[in-house]
C-alpha cells in the first residue's frame, strides 16, 4: 500500500469553548487535487492550516510523507501555500516574490533566476516581472501567489478559497488555469472552498465538512449523485428532500402516493429520508405511480428554466426546475402533476 | 470669504515666526518690531557663544541617543500590543501614551527628585532616559499605525516560504514597517530637540541641552541673539520635518495598493 502524501489522524483543533476540527481523519494521495468544501465555520480552513503548519492540532497528529511533522513550523515544512488575500509582498517586485522562497533555501543566483523564469512562464506573467503586485490585477497577482507557492517544487500545495476574490468571469478563467496547472505539474493540491461549482469542476475527490467533521468523502461525481447524508445533499446542488415511510424494500409512501425506490434495499416500516435533484422531476398529464401532485407556491423565471416552488398534499416542499419553454403556463395557486423517476431518489442515512 | 478667513488663520499662526525671524536681523541691540535695518551680527554672536556651542552639541548627543533607544523599543512595543497575546490590551495602551497626558512640570520633577535619589543629577544619562520616556508615546503611536495595516497573512506567507520568524521580520515585516518607523523618528527627533520643561528641571550648565540654555540666556541678556538661534532653529526644523515629509510621500507611493 501506498502511504498517503498528507494524513492527518484523529486531528482536533479547539480555539476556546469552538471546536473548530473534530477528531478528523484525513488521507491525500500523490498528485490528487482534493477539495475542502462546506459552509463558512466547518473546519476547513482551519485543516488547512493545521496541514501548512499555522495551526497545531489540539489533539491527534499530521503526518507529510509518512514522517509525523506535528509541532514542526512552517518554515520547515516546505509547502507551499497560496492565501485567500494572495499575500503578495507589496515591497517587493513580481519577481523577487517568486524568488523569495528560493532565496531562502540559499539557492544560487542563476539558478533562482532561471527558475523563476520558468516559474512566471508557467502561470504566464513573463512581461510583469519588474512590476510591483499593486500594479497588477487580481488575477495577475493570483497567478503571482501561485508562480510563488510553485518555484521552488513542494510537496504539497495548498489553496485557500484561491477564486474567491476573482470575479465571476475571471474566476472561470483562473479555474481552468488551476486545472491545467495541476496537470502540468501534478503536484498533490489541497484546496479550501465553500464553492461547490470550483470544488464538483476542478477536485479529484471532494470532501464535504460540516461542524469540524468530513460528511462525505469521494469524486464529485459521487458526491453529486450519491449524497450520503442530508446535509450533503443540501449544500451541493438545490435539492428536494422528502421524509415518507418504507412499505417495501423498493417502495417508499409519500404524502399519500407511492414511490417506486432505486438502489439501496430499504426495511419496510422505517422512516426515511429521500433526496431527489430539481432537475430530475418532470410535469406529466396523468395520475400513476411515481406521480405527485403540487400546489404552485413560487416561480422564478430565469430564462432557460423557471424555478418552481410547490407544496404537496402533506405541506413538504418541493422544488422543479422546469425547462422554459414550460409545456404548461405556469401560474402561482395551479396544481402541477409531477413524476419523480426512481432511479434519480438518493436515500439518505438517517442522522 | 471662506479663502480669507483662512488667509487670516494662517497669517494668525506663522505671525510670531515671522516676528522673531525679522528681529534676527535687526543691527540694534533692542528687541524691537519692525526691525530697524538689516545685519548679520546676531547670528555671528550665537555662532560664538561657547554656552550654545555646548548646548548643541549637548542637544544633539541626547537627542542621537535617545532616538537610538526609544526607536527599537517603541516598535517592539507597538509590536506587542497589536500582536501580543495581552489581557487589558486598552490599559497597556494608555500606559505607553500616559506621557502625553503628564504635565511637563509634573514630569521634569518627578525626574529630578528620582535623579537626586540615585545621585545621577550631573549625569546626561538622567536626561537622555527622561527624552526616551517623553519621545516614545510618538514613537509606539505612528509605528502601530503601521503595524494595524500589515496584512498577518504576510508573515504566514513568508512562513511558508521557508523563512524562519527572524528571517520573515527582516525581510517582510520590517521593511513595511518603514513609513510608521519615518514619521515616528521625525516625530522623536522634533519633539527631543524641542523639549524645554523637563530638560530645565534634569540638566545643569555642563549637560543642559539648548531650548535651556537659550531660556537662560533670555533670562541674563535681551538682545536680538535669542531670535537668531531661534531662527537658525525654526530652519533647522523646517528641513527636517520638509525631508522627512518628501520621504514619507515616496513611502506611500512606494507602498500603495
């Protein structure tokens, strides 16, 4: 077996009476890209940090390459970091950023010089070399942070909310630039985001954190597709999420209609929770099986679909993304017909 | 009528300047407005007298040393209270800017009896260390303005880089922190030089530094000497403070995002 690029092992990290990081077990595998995604306070930057060394876990222990680097500093951890706020050196040139990290290892002066050019090659921003980060746009001195967490080849590298500060359009570009990047170089990337969209497009495997803790780890594919748990299934994607009672181990009961189940066997009698994606459910004419009714609540237009908010006969709420041009006029108050296909429910666990 | 009244402003605070430069030339011997003529024999005078040459070189031996010392220990302390981990954060704060709040009487003989104590009264020491209490509320106030604008993220990055924590203060945080240490030197420099009450109480005719020995020359002679140093000192002033303002002004530009 292969031992883990980063690991981190039963880390727990407490600032005060918050338990910011719960007893987390984490393996990085070499030249994955691996996303931290969840809500602003579920731990993930702080793992980040406990991974670069800014932190120490208040209990359990990192391990980078199999050596336990527990209570080492960062300066000798020799990774490389890339800060939400970019952390450019505003005294300093493009260039003597990049080279910072390698004149710090004492490298000779050629040598920095011939990697640094290969550095801002790399993230191509040869032209700006003589000008300082403040002259530069966001995503310029994006590249700049990542030219600089580059140069001098870590083991790791470590991404910290990098689009955040990028606008939309800029920050689909920097994507695509991350992702190739990675490719070029494949380095193993570790990479803190509360954007699902950056973390289903660019992550290997995503691990989705709640409260300190991993809910779910696995490819995007996966995460989207096959929510393990409810929170997961709200935080990626919109998502309906609908409680009814098991009759048969295919068969759930729904405000009063039948639902034929795909996947998991469930144990009839139990109460349990399904999710189902907006775009999955579908308006049909007739009464049948998989089919519910719906009250119109709420529509959004949005151009390509409309996003429609609909109450069942028991009061849960249902969402449908309904592809314009609608194949019935929607109105608020109308009763909609909608079948469910089975095989899109993902049965959640129950927690 | 607003641009009068700031003419009139202006001209209310430079007037007595303007006086004393203008009584600097005057050939008599009299203090008196408008001056009578114009002659050069005042400044010859201050060059001359040896009671002055002492006086400034004293000035510039205790300003030097304490600028020296207030400088480094008022950065660590700035330092300290934005960095450290201190409980009562506010009350440490007031405490290094208390001085600016002491009346120099109270001060100077605050100083005076604890030199008398120690048997330091014919010492410049006694002086030197009463200007590194008076210089370095300036000196902890314009260096923590510096130190609030520096972005933590920039020492963890140079962390990261590999730089030990002396290595990421040498070459990071330091060189940030140059605008606040200028205008905390100006500041020192200035307020050191300047100082008279204090320094009356603490300095004998052999240490006394010049704002004292020009009080003790006024209260022997009144001649137009005493505006010709003032003068001299009034320039001298003007070109530090002109400097220092050019520096900071290429600081900022050198520092904006």
């Amino acid at each position: 077996m292969t031992t883990a690029v980063v690991e981190l092992r039963g880390c727990t990290r407490d600032y005060g009476a918050v338990r910011a990081v719960d007893a987390l077990d984490l393996a990085v595998h070499e030249g994955e890209f691996l996303a931290l995604l969840g809500p602003s306070g579920c731990g993930k930057t702080t793992t980040l940090n406990l991974v670069a060394g800014f932190v120490e876990p208040t209990a359990g222990r990192v391990l980078i390459d199999g050596e336990d680097v527990t209570g080492r500093p960062p300066h000798l951890r020799g990774l490389g970091v890339v800060f939400q706020s970019y952390a450019l050196f505003p005294h300093l040139s493009v260039r003597e950023n990049v080279a910072f990290g390698l004149r710090e290892r004492r490298m000779a002066a050629a040598e920095i010089e011939r990697r640094v050019g290969d550095a801002l090659e790399l993230v191509r921003l040869e032209p700006a070399g003589r000008q300082r980060p403040s002259e530069l746009s966001g995503g310029m001195q994006q590249r700049v942070a990542l030219a600089r967490a580059l140069v001098y080849r870590p083991r790791v590298l470590l991404l910290d909310e990098p689009l955040a500060a990028l606008d939309k359009k800029l920050r689909e570009g920097m994507r695509d630039e991350l992702r190739t990047i990675h490719r070029s170089v494949g380095i193993t990337t570790i990479f803190v985001t509360h954007d699902q969209a950056e973390a289903l497009g660019l992550a290997d495997r995503i691990a989705v954190m709640n409260r300190g803790r991993i809910e779910q780890l696995g490819p995007p594919r996966e995460i989207y597709e096959r929510p393990a748990t409810r929170f997961v299934a709200d935080f990626i994607g919109a998502s309906t999420v609908l409680r009814g009672r098991a009759v048969a181990a295919d068969r759930v009961v729904v405000a009063g209609g039948t639902l034929h189940v795909g996947g998991r066997a469930l144990r009839a009698g139990a109460d349990v929770e399904l999710a189902i994606r907006p775009e999955r459910l579908r308006l049909v004419a007739a009464a049948g099986d998989n089919v519910l009714d719906a009250r119109v609540e709420g529509l959004v237009y949005q151009g390509a679909q409309t996003e429609v908010t609909a109450r069942l006969g028991d009061g849960q709420r249902v969402l449908v993304f309904v592809g314009e041009p609608a194949p019935v006029p929607l109105a608020v108050g109308q009763t909609l017909r909608l079948f469910l296909p089975g095989e899109a429910f993902m049965v959640l666990d129950d927690r | 009528m607003l641009r009068l009244a700031v003419v009139l402003l202006l001209a209310f605070m430079t007037l007595p300047t303007v006086v004393v430069v203008a009584v600097s030339f005057n050939p008599t011997a009299i203090l008196s407005f408008p001056p009578a003529g114009l002659s050069l024999r005042w400044y010859a005078n201050v060059l001359t007298y040896p009671q002055f040459q002492r006086a400034a070189l004293n000035s510039v031996l205790v300003t030097g040393m304490a600028v020296a010392l207030a400088l480094p220990a008022g950065t660590l302390a700035a330092l300290a209270l934005e960095r450290g981990r201190l409980r009562g954060r506010h009350v440490w704060a007031a405490l290094f800017l208390s001085p600016l709040v002491v009346p120099g009487v109270a001060a100077g003989l605050g100083f005076l009896i604890l030199a008398a104590a120690l048997g330091l009264l014919r010492s410049r020491a006694v002086l030197v260390a009463a200007h590194v209490a008076l210089v370095l509320p300036f000196v902890v106030r314009s260096v923590w303005v510096s130190v609030r604008n520096l972005d933590p993220a920039l020492e963890r990055a140079a962390a990261s880089l590999g730089a030990t924590p002396w290595r990421a203060f040498r070459r990071v945080t330091l060189p940030l922190l140059r605008p606040g240490l200028f205008a905390g030197l100006l500041f020192a420099v200035v307020v050191s030089l300047n100082e008279f009450v204090v320094s009356l109480f603490i300095s004998n005719r052999v240490t006394e530094i010049l704002p004292v020995a020009m009080f003790t020359y006024v209260v022997n002679y009144t001649d137009p000497t005493i505006a010709a140093l003032s003068s001299l000192f009034i320039a001298a002033t003007f070109v530090v403070v002109w400097l220092a303002d050019r520096y900071l002004d290429l600081g900022r530009v050198f520092l904006r995002r």
